[in-house]
C-alpha cells in the first residue's frame, strides 16, 4: 500500500466509516497483505514516546520533597526511552495479533462466524484511531497539557469500539445488537494480556540492564 493510498484509507475510515467499511469487504483478509498497514500505523505511538521522552523530554512540574520546592525541569532517558518504545512496539503488534485471534473465536459465542482473515481486518480497521491517538503523547512534553496524552488515548479507545462494533457484523456475521458486547469482551481480554505482558517484560529488560 503506497503512502497516498494509506492516507486516503485512514481519512476515510476516520471521516465516514459507514461507507468505507462495507468497501473493504473487498480487501484481502491474508496476513501479509495487512501486515504493512498495521506495521505503519502500529509504529506512530512507539516513534512519539521515543521523542517525547528520549529527545524532547518528559516535562515534570514541580514538587515540594521534604518541604523543599524541586522546581520543574524536562527529563530525557533516551536509552531508556528507545528500550521502552522498541518494547512497545513490539508488544502493539502482538496485541493486534491476539485481538484478533480473540475476535475470530469469541465470534461463534455471539452469532458470528470465526473467519481468520474477517477477523485481521476487523482488528486492523477498529484500532486504526487508537494508533493515531498515540500522536497525542507529543504533549508529554509540553508543561502542563501532558493530560492531552490521556485524553487523546480514550478517544481513540472509544472510537476504535465504534469502529469494530461496526466491522465485526460486516467480516465476521456478528449479529449488530451482539458487535458492541462481542468487540469489548475481545478488547478487554486483549487490553489485559497486553498490559500485563509489557510490564512483564520491561521489568525483566529494566531489571537485566541495572545489573
């Protein structure tokens, strides 16, 4: 997929999703002709933390530490922050992976059908704005507004439910008033396995590179 094409896509997917959905019925729902798209677009979150926190710097306001006003400063941990952003990576894709392996098989539970290529294509086109929000951790770096980073992570949570309650009735047969509570059991099932296995490992990373 060229750049102007991928672009064009997520426009579309973000601006009118109730038309463009239905078009990529048409996609191919084989791994490697998705892979590219998730490869880019996965990569957005891992690129701005890197920056924010190892070249920018994370701004810290600051804190009163035993009646002493430590004032605020930027702090920059750039080997730190390529491990972490590396990691992060790495963990994204895996989690787009196991969402949709989790999608194809908790469809049958809601009336859907476990199709493996429905079901990549579900996970792709859903997370496609919770990707994008990770351009929201630039404001890490700005004093004060690094609440942004938070909030543009919500909204793009909750508009990746809205997509994938819409996708999963298309690519997987997922009855509409199922999709909803179909697309948030396999959110939230992938969301914890995911979280759990980052910190697993940057404990483990962290923990190997103090010694």
């Amino acid at each position: 997929m060229n750049p102007k094409a991928l672009v064009d896509r997520v426009r579309r997917l973000l601006l009118d999703p109730r038309e463009m959905l239905p078009a990529t019925l048409a996609d191919s729902g084989d791994l490697k002709a998705i892979l590219p798209y998730v490869l880019v677009l996965a990569a957005i979150g891992p690129i701005v933390a890197f920056l924010s926190f190892g070249l920018i710097g994370y701004y810290q306001p600051s804190t009163v530490v035993f009646n002493t006003t430590v004032p605020g400063m930027f702090v920059r941990a750039p080997a730190l922050a390529l491990v972490g952003s590396a990691l992060r990576y790495g963990v994204g894709l895996g989690g787009f992976y196991a969402f949709a392996r989790v999608l194809g098989l908790l469809a049958p539970s809601f009336g859907g059908r476990n199709d493996r290529g429905g079901s990549l294509k579900t996970a792709a086109y859903s997370l496609t704005p919770l990707w994008l929000s990770g351009a929201f951790g630039l404001f890490n770096s700005i004093p004060y507004l690094g609440f942004l980073s938070w909030l543009g992570g919500l909204v793009g949570l909750a508009y990746a439910v809205v997509l994938g309650m819409w996708a999963a009735p298309l690519h997987l047969g997922t009855p509409e008033p199922k999709a909803v509570g179909h697309v948030l059991a396999s959110l939230g099932i992938t969301v914890v396995a995911v979280v759990l296995g980052y910190w697993l490992l940057m404990f483990l990373i962290v923990g190997a590179m103090l010694r």
